[in-house]
C-alpha cells in the first residue's frame, strides 16, 4: 500500500476473487487484480451500497471538495 496523502482520493471499482465488486481508493491497493480481505475494509461495496455511475460520481466530487487543489 502507498502512503496516504492529503489530497483527493481516486476510486477505481475493483472485483474479489467471487466476482463482488466494490469501489476502491487506489492508494490501499497493492495489486486491484488481487485484492485481499484487509484491503476490502478501505472499499464501499457497489452492489450492497447500490451505488448507481451518478452516485459514484457524487462520491468522487465529495472526496474533491474534502480536499480543495491547492493554488500555489
């Protein structure tokens, strides 16, 4: 896993080795082909959760307006 960082988190969908899938933030996955057990408590599950592409978007931008871009 990465280091984690103040700025915004990038979500990817990722599946489990039964084909769930879930909403991931990128920077706990170490391989999202493999993802294990202790990685999936960092994840949203999709279909549980049924997140809608909509919904998903709106979980992005909320995660943008968390952490505003710099202007330096």
């Amino acid at each position: 896993m990465s280091k984690r960082t103040d700025g915004p988190r990038v979500l990817i969908r990722v599946n489990d080795k039964a084909g769930n899938e879930y909403l991931c933030p990128v920077e706990e996955l170490r391989d999202p082909k493999n993802i294990t057990q202790e990685e999936l408590r960092y994840c949203f599950d999709s279909t549980q959760e049924a997140f809608t592409d909509r919904e998903v978007m709106a979980i992005i931008r909320s995660e943008f307006r968390k952490h505003p871009k710099d202007d330096d």
